[in-house]
C-alpha cells in the first residue's frame, strides 16, 4: 500500500511542526507496512510575495492527484493580510474538494493539565466547511466616508446543511448516541431558522439518536461549565470555529487540536492540519507543539484507511504526555518541537 | 429625586428575578434618599398568545416617557419561536431607542467558585447592540425543496461600528487602557475588515489606549486560558453574545451575569436585564438566582447617576456571596430567589 501525501507547510510555525509529524508518520508508516510518499509546496505568504499568488494558478489541480493534503500553517499578517493569505491557500483547497466535513477531537491527553476544574470530556465538533458564514458574498459602499456601509451574507443551502448534519447524526451513532446541534435562530431568523428545521427533519430519521438544539452562546458557556455533557457537535462554518478553538483552549491550548477537512466517500484528497495558526511570535524558535499537526496526521491515515496506524500514533502521544518528561514550552516542559516528535516517533517503535 | 422605571418582567423566571431585584432597588432607593416609581408591563409569550403580539402597539412610545426599563427574560419556546417572541419584545426595544451599547460586567463575586482554575480576571465587554449580525436581513428561496437556499446578510455601519468601539476607548480609558477589537477579518472579508480599520483610525486617535485586535475563535479561547489577560473588549452583536455568555460561564454561570443596554448621552431609557433567558425548567419554583438581575439593577441606577446606591447593592451582593449562607441551588445553597434578595437587601440596610 502506497499514499500520495501532499505537503504544504506554509507559514511561520508550519514549516517545523509539519516537518515533526512527518517523522511520527513515516516511523508509523514503517511499522504498519505501508509506504508514504510526499511532495512538497511551498504555497506561503513567501511565495505570496515573490510570485504574487498563494498558490500556483494550477495548484487544486496538482492537489487533486494526491491521496492527502497535510498543512502546517497559512497566515503572515506583518506582511499580506490575512483576508488575502486565508482566501488564497487555506479555504480554497476546503471549498475546492467540497471538503464539507471539519471533524475536530477535544479531549486531554493522559498528563496534560487544561484551564478548567473538570477534566473528564470527549467531544467531536464537525463543522461545516464549504459554505455559511465564510461565503465571501458582500460588499461595501461609500467606502472611506461617514455613510459607508459594510455588508456581509451567509449563505445556507439544504444540500449543504444536511450532509454535515447526516454525518453528524452517523458519528452520534458510533459513538454515545448524542448530538447536539448549534445554531442562533433566536436572532437569526432566516438561515438559523433552516438550520433548525433541517436539524429536526434529521432527527426524526435518527429516531436512535438523542438530539439537543443549543444556541451558539448557550453552547459556548456549556463546553466550559459542563463539557461533559456533550459529544457529537454539529454547528455551521462560523460557531464551527469559534466552538473548536473553545474546545482547543479547555484541552490544554492550541498546542493539541487537531481538524480533519474531509469529503466522506467523496473520492477527493482531505486535508489535515492543527488547529493552530502560523504563530510568528514563536515561529523558526523550535517552540512549537508539534502534537496538534502529529494528531492531524493519525486522522489522516485513519481518513485513508490505516486505522491501526492512526490508533498507533495517538496512543504514542498519550504515552509520551503521560510520561510528562518530553514537553514543549507549552506543555511545561523545554523539550523542541523536534524533539517531543522523535519522543513520539520511539513510542510508536516501542508500542 | 424620583426615576420612572418601566418593569418587563417577561415570560418563566423573569418575573421571579424581577420581583427580587425590585425588593433591593427599593431599599437602595430607601437608604439612599431617592424615589423610584414603577409601572410593570405583561409583555411575554402569554401576551402574545392572548393578543397576537409581544407587545402592544404603542408598546415603544409608552416605554419612551419612562427613564428606564427594567426587564426579566423573554421566550417560551415550548409555544412561540424565539424567533417571534425576541424579534418581537427584547429586540425591538434595543434598536428603537437605539441602545448601541450592550455592557457585561464578568468577574467572579467573593465566595463563588468558577469552573476555570483561574480566578483573578475582570472583564468589561461591550457589545454593538443595534446592527451587524442581528439585522433580521434575508430571505429563502425554494422553500422546502432540495434546492432551498436561505440568506442572511450582516450589516455594519460606519457610524454603528464607530461609535460602540469609542465608547469602548472611553471605558478602557477610565479602566486599564487596555482595549481588545474582536472581529473574524480573516474569514469575513467584508464586514470584519471594515471593522478591523475603524479600529485601527481609533486606535491613532486614543493613542494612550493599548489596542489589541483578535479573532473571535482566539479571543473566545483566551477568555478561558488567560483571561486575566483581558480587560475591556470590544465586538459586534453577535460575537458579543458568545463571548459574553463564555464570561458568564467563567464567572460562575447565567445566574451572575447582568447586562446594561444603553445609548450614552442619548435622552433615552436604557433597558437593564440579566444575560440569562426564561429558564423553563426551573420556572416558579424559586428556584433561580436573582443575582444577574439585582446586579443589573445596580448598572440600572449607576446609568441614572445613582452612583453610590449602584455601588452599594453590589457591595450588598459581595457580602452575601463572600458569607456563602443565603445562596441558591446553582450557588451551591438552598435558598429560594427571595431569600436571597432579602439578604441582600438587608445587607444594604446594614452596610
Ligand atoms: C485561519 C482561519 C480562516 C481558520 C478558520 O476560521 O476556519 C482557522 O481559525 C480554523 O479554525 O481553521
Ligand atoms: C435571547 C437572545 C436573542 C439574546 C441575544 O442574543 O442578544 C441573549 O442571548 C442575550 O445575550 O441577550
């Protein structure tokens, strides 16, 4: 079995920390018997500025051949702004491939000590990845005066809302048979309120499943006051990505929250990248937590049909969190990027 | 000195929290030697189902001659849609009178105990009150076919984003001169930009002020990593709804957290009210705290330049938290909502 892996590590961090969990991927792809093959782009805010594009004019179609993307980081904002980095490289490749699924895990890894008293939760956020409020429709007029006017709309369409939601309700069933779905239909009455119907629709074929309706703020507060209470949680683009940072901060930090962008059966490479920005502050340092992108890569190999290998990787990080004498800055620790991966990549040899 | 204050008790534990604050609002008026004249309006869902509307038709001009208005919760989903009953009573009357700052005070009161490990944060969060994600702008096409589309459209006004964000500057200011914009400008290229340079003009022009720009999804995850860190923050109507019920979790949840509608210098009533909502299922039990309220009383009489007694039903507050004797359920006691109004007015009396 051989895989065509797609690298991209783009900005800043991304560079160090996809170079660390290709190490852990390629040891795991020794063990397990497989071959990884991997080229590399050097699509950046760099690039931006030597060729003035983020990625090549035939950049979706050379990803198209491969099996995976696996991303670093998209963002250098002291030098391109992050409205043209983010719409040039990181959310064209999600609508490209109609990767409509952004599957996140939050949980704490054995050892590591989060923001909260409770300790004890294991949620999947999936968030709609194509459309909604990331539609890039709008405008502004009267630009520079006292009138203008600035405007922005976010589009739902039910082909749209009800895949995430269908997969959603299927991931509730594998795991603990609850879901629960996010919108704000109490102050947005047109696309919200779809949302809902949408949901409801669903939840009365999945008549197994027992599904909650939360509004966005209520959910916010609820991943903090008691997280354990939920599981599956299915939201839009937008509270997709304000929830899972929520659920990155509760799991320890940035450091380990890992996004699966994935079309389920639909034939196109997914794209796997850590939560985390390009992080100029720490960037080219060795500062970086390498675990979120190492995370990444586990859901990827499981996305392409190495579950044992992918089980194999997290159980390689939970062993070097629990055994806490490998750390990064972040975790406590003044291990490097570098190192916590070979930490990880020895696990995975020993296990 | 006499204040006419307009009483919206509203619909489930509205009207308890109402009754309760209103037992400390007239002691304070008692011990601080002013006059307060209330006149209660049955506004709620059982209005509506028993008239056709939230409110009565003159329902904002009758609000209009009072100085201002004090309101419990609105929504009854069990028999009106939020999506009716909000844009029909709570909403209405933030535009109307045109009420473009929503003021959270979060931090945590003596003697309460928070899910976060850190304890030691006191946030300010204004919130734009009158446009941007609220606009109630959109529509949907082919309704209930596989091709429904549904939009709704943001919008955000110079004046609307310039004013609420110089508000902020002033508050930061009088506070710590520390000022976090909140916008989502990598994604939304359109609105958030916009609001992202309106900042940056006032940022040169409160040069004293530190000004520091976040994203949502990193701010909402910061409020819960370091949220000390923060002081006054900054954001639209919708990104101040999430983020300030993420404040009301980290200070201990709904039950403390008030909220000040107002329209500075405007000669308008403000509208003061909990951030909490109806809570069916604890309604008329005395079940629920009425703390949120009576604090949001407190930012009522501060409005009215009743600055001591506001400053006296808070310190009332502080005494009753910090003794831990009169607390409700959520607290962690078993108190009923009048009880512990009654502690709290009697600590007023005493102090
Ligand atoms: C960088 C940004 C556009 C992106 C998003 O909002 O989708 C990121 O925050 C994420 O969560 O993947
Ligand atoms: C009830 C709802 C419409 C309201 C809002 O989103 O403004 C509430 O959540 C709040 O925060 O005041």
């Amino acid at each position: 079995r051989q895989y065509r892996i797609a690298l991209i590590p783009g900005d800043g961090i991304g560079t160090e920390v996809v170079d660390a969990a290709w190490q852990v991927l390629a040891a795991a792809a020794a063990r397990h018997g497989f071959a990884l093959a991997a080229e590399a782009f050097p699509w950046s805010c760099a690039h931006y500025l030597a060729h003035g594009r983020m990625m090549d004019a035939d950049g979706l179609e050379r990803l198209s051949a491969f099996d995976a993307i696996l991303l670093g980081a998209v963002g250098w904002p002291a030098t391109v702004p992050d409205s043209v980095s983010l719409h040039g490289l990181l959310l064209p490749i999600r609508k490209a491939f109609d990767l409509y699924v952004n599957a996140r895990p939050h949980r704490l890894l054995p050892g590591v000590r989060g923001p909260l008293r409770a300790e004890d939760f294991d949620l999947l956020v999936i968030r709609e990845n194509t459309e909604g409020e990331y539609s890039g429709a709008g405008g502004r007029v009267h630009v520079g005066t006292p009138h203008e006017v600035a405007v922005e709309t976010s589009i739902f369409t039910r082909r749209g809302v009800e895949r995430v939601l269908r997969h959603g309700f299927e991931q509730a069933r594998r795991r603990s048979g609850r879901l629960a779905s996010v919108t704000k239909s109490n102050a947005q009455k047109h696309t919200m309120v779809f949302w809902d119907e949408v949901t409801e629709q669903l939840a009365a074929e999945y008549a197994d499943v027992q599904c909650t309706r939360y509004h966005v703020d209520a959910i916010a507060a609820r991943l903090i006051t008691h997280p354990a209470s939920l599981d599956v949680v299915v939201a839009s683009n937008l509270f997709g990505d304000i929830l899972t940072d929520i659920g990155a901060a509760i799991q320890g930090g940035l450091g380990f929250a890992a996004s699966a962008n994935v079309n389920p059966g639909g034939g196109v490479p997914g794209m796997f990248e850590p939560v985390h920005g390009s992080a100029p502050d720490i960037a080219g340092r060795g500062l970086a937590n390498p675990l979120a992108t190492i995370w990444a890569g586990a859901l990827m190999l499981e996305h392409l049909g190495e579950a044992a290998a992918g089980a194999a990787i997290i159980a390689a990080m939970e062993a070097v969190t629990g055994a806490g004498r490998v750390a990064t800055p972040d975790m406590g620790g003044r291990a490097s990027t570098a190192e916590v991966a070979a930490a990880v990549a020895a696990a995975l040899a020993d296990g």
